[in-house]
C-alpha cells in the first residue's frame, strides 16, 4: 500500500474515460483539454475535507452530490451527505496532471 499526501489528491478532477483501462478510471484536473463527451464524472476535493460532486444522470441531466472526503494511505473515501451513496477508490497514482485510481 502506498500512501498518498491530501494535497495530491486534492482539486478539481474530471474522469478522462478516453485514458481509462480495464482496470483503472484516469481524472485529469478541470482545466485539461477534454475532447467532446456526451457527460463526465467530475468532483471537487477541497482543503477543508468537503468534496463537490456531479455526475450524468438518466436522462442526461447532471446530479450533483457533496460530503465530505478522508485518505487512508492508497484509500479515497467520499462520503455523501444526504441519501445518495458514498463510494471509494484505491488511488494507485497521483500528481498534479492525473488521478489515478482501480476500479
């Protein structure tokens, strides 16, 4: 297990599914050149330990959802305010031009 410093997992990060492989999801920071797609996971970590995230929904309207986020070693737990689940990923790389985590 490697472990992983908060601030390089922190940021704005949106999935980069063109990069991804069958076992790993690539985010690239918002900033990156993303070519045209129909709808994209994107979450914000920020500092304070809260998180932003929004993803397509089923019907091609984004659902937004937020909570708070920790790092245990290789581990990136958000956890969800309300009733929508949280999730976590194993961070198997991490610098300030791509995330990378398993699936």
């Amino acid at each position: 297990m490697t472990a992983f410093s908060a601030d390089s997992v922190s940021g704005s990060w949106v999935h980069s599914h063109e990069e991804d492989s069958a076992s790993q999801m690539v985010f690239r920071p918002a900033s990156f050149a993303f070519p045209p797609s129909r709808g994209r996971i994107s979450f914000e970590l920020r500092a304070d330990g809260s998180y932003a995230e929004r993803s397509p929904g089923p019907v091609d309207i984004p659902e937004d959802s937020s909570g708070n986020w920790t790092l245990e070693g290789d581990r990136l737990v958000l956890e969800a305010d309300g009733d929508r689940p949280g999730h976590a990923w194993q961070v198997e790389a991490a610098d300030k031009d791509r995330l990378t985590v398993k699936k």
